[in-house]
C-alpha cells in the first residue's frame, strides 16, 4: 500500500505544504487569508494524471477559479469543465481552447448554451427532457452525454440527488437527442466528492457499465464515458496516494466500458485542496459555565465565509496552531458571524490547546478547494475570503 500518511512532508525540488506554513508564518494578515501554492496544483495534476493514464483531465473549474489556478493547469495540459458562461470566459480568456472545454452542468441558461455554442464548445451534460431541447435550439448538432443519477456511495460530501436521470431513462433521452439532430456520444455521473476509497467506486461503475451496455444494445454507439470527481484530499483520514486511486479506478473502469475511444475525468477537490491553507485568527475563547467541558473559540472564518463544507460536519479540516506543544482540550469552533448557524464542528469537538488567545494565528489546512469559491459575499459585513498565490 502507498499510504499517503505523511503529505506534508516536503520534497526537494516542488513546493510542499511546508512552504504555504513558512509563508503563512512570516507575512501578517488583515483578515482571513486563503494562500494556494502553484506548484503542488502542478505537482496534483501530474499525480492524478500519472494514474489516470490515457483519460483526460478535465478539472471542474468550480472547486477554486483562481486564475492562477487555471493558469497553471492549462500550463500542464489540463481541460476543463464548466458549469457556466463565467467558468467558460474565465478559461477561455486565460488561453483554454473551446474544444478543451466540456459544459458540465446539466441546468444552463439558455443563453449561456448559446455562448458556448458560439464560443467553439461541442460538448454538453444533460439529464432531462427540457435540457436536451434547449440544447438542441441553442447548439445545433452539439455533442451531449447523458449525467446518470448513481446510488449512494457512501462519500464524505455526496452529489447524487439533484443531477442526474434514473438509469431507466438514459437511452428515451439519446434517442431524443439523436432525433433532435445532437450526438449523443456518451454517459457521466459523480460517485460524490471526497469519495475516500477507489473500491467505493465499483457499485457506482456496475449500475453505470450497465447502462453503457443498454444503450449500445438500443443502437447508440457511445465513445465517451465521463467518470467525474470524487477524487479525495487528505484531512487527516488516511486515503491513497493520488496516482495510486486513480489507477485503481481506472483498471475498475476500463474493465466496463467497451469501446469508450474517450475517458474523461473531473477532479476538482483532489486536484486543490492539499495546495491551499487559510491564515485565520482567533476572535475569543469563551466557557458558557463554570461546568462545559467545552471551550468555545471564535474564529475570523465560519461558514458563511469560506467553511460551506462544515455543514453536517462532513468535511473536517485540520488546524495548526503557534501552541501546538501544549496540551490540548476539547473546543466547539465557530465562525464570526451573528448567525447560530455559524458552528463548525460541535457534535465532534476539536482538540485545540489549552492556552489558545484571541489574537492567536490559527493556519486551517487542506483548504484548497471549495473555500474561495463559496465565500463571494461578505455577510455581515466579514470581508470574503482573501486570496494569495505563491
Ligand atoms: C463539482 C463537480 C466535480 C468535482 O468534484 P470533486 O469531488 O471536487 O472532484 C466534477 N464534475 C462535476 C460535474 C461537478 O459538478
């Protein structure tokens, strides 16, 4: 096994994480910070593809649209999936090439179809009737493949309920399509983000095979199998390392969809959590009575700016602190808002050190992905969150 236990160990020659502490520990911040490291996105991407073989990259643009981001995976090879005119302008503008670009998302503004359309992109996701129509008006002979609704996998933050059709209704759909004048060139679905085990993969890629296998039996000569995300980051959970899951996925793949001229793969959390860390404050510690157990501690950061994915506790980021030779005890954490719904983590406390300040740094790490992207606006007056790129 190639346990990845020790990720923050540093290399020689690319930036580790090591290098965002160092540059966390020297510099000063007005307000909570994201700091992303260009080098192990580049270092992710090459792991991942390392794995992932003859499939194509196509990194979801949404789990963090820093330019720099973008940059440098167009710098390493790397296509893209958007999910909107936004994502696409964005990527186009930073020098992708439209067919480099799949548009992933299976509810698009008409309009936004239409730019694509216009803009050179050719290949779409839909999962419903409605979709394919509006496809169809506003991208003629457009390329679609069909987002399968998967069973639950058993992911740390699932995707399944809102995109996707039931399997059932996969081959009514390309048969619309192909009588609409579109290719229907394939199938995709997510397996759920932070999907910890390959082998959690193989249920999902049976029920999917199965249909793979329908649609070529009903006439459909699909070349195209979309795997999506789910590729996981390391908080603190030991997971494989990245080039060993994706080859384990893929070897589960390949035995599953004959005659697929085209594998696509979307990472978007695996490709940039591990490069992030956010430069937050401690506001206060507190004891409600004499009696908690618990300390409460404040921080600069909750979920209304950046933590989305505290929500039921289901991603957990680990800290570091100034202190963390001390002893530690037991904290509930919440963000700086008026807002009650503003906890992070209270079923499971977390163990910070028992002489933690306010005015203490507090580095959040592992936080790549799907921090700045949900922090656009700045509720109750708490500036969203900042971004530095080293
Ligand atoms: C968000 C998203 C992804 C990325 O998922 P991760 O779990 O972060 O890898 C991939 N594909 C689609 C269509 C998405 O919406």
């Amino acid at each position: 096994m190639n346990a990845y236990v020790t990720p923050f160990a540093g290399g020689d020659t690319i930036a580790s994480p090591s290098s965002l502490i160092d540059f966390i520990r020297s510099n000063t911040f007005d307000r909570p910070t994201l700091v992303l490291s260009r080098d192990v996105v580049a270092q992710n991407y090459r792991a991942l593809k390392s794995g992932l073989g003859r499939a194509d990259i196509h990194y979801a643009v949404k789990a963090n649209p820093a330019r720099e981001v973008i940059e440098t995976l167009i710098a390493e090879g790397s296509r893209f999936d958007a999910a909107s005119r936004g994502e696409i302008e964005l990527c186009l503008s930073l020098g992708a090439k439209p067919e480099q670009i799949s548009f992933g998302n299976t509810v698009k503004r008409a309009s936004d179809i239409a730019f694509a359309h216009a803009a050179g992109i050719t290949l779409f996701a839909a999962d419903a009737e409605m979709e394919i129509d509006k496809i169809a008006e506003h991208a003629p002979g457009a390329r679609v493949y069909i987002r399968l609704l998967v069973g639950a996998t058993g992911a740390d933050w699932p995707l399944s309920r809102k995109f996707g059709c039931a399997p059932e209704r996969a081959v009514a759909l390309m048969d619309q399509a192909a009588s609409l004048g579109l290719e229907p060139v394939g199938l995709s679905f997510h397996v759920g983000s932070q999907t910890r085990r390959a082998e959690m993969w193989r249920d999902t890629l049976d029920q999917v095979g199965a249909v793979w296998a329908e649609a070529h039996a009903a006439g459909h000569a699909l070349s195209v199998i979309n795997i999506g995300g789910g590729f996981p980051a390391f908080y603190g959970d030991e997971i494989a390392s990245p080039g060993r899951y994706a080859a384990d996925v893929m070897m589960m793949v390949e035995q599953r969809f004959p005659g697929a001229t085209r594998v696509m793969a979307e990472p978007g959390r695996g490709m940039v959590a591990e490069a992030g860390m956010i430069a937050a404050e401690v506001l206060l510690v507190s004891r409600k009575s004499d009696a908690d157990l618990c300390r409460w501690v404040y921080l600069d950061i909750g979920r209304f700016s950046g933590l989305a994915e505290t929500e039921g506790e289901a991603i957990r980021y680990p800290f570091l602190t100034e202190r963390d030779h001390e002893a530690t005890g037991p904290c509930i954490l919440a963000g700086p808002s008026c807002d009650s719904a503003d906890v992070l983590y209270e079923k499971r406390p977390v163990a910070l050190p028992v002489g933690l300040r306010a005015g203490d740094r507090i580095i959040i790490r592992c936080c790549g992905a799907y921090t700045s992207s949900y922090s656009s606006v700045g509720f109750n007056g708490f500036p969203p969150l900042d971004v530095v790129v080293i």
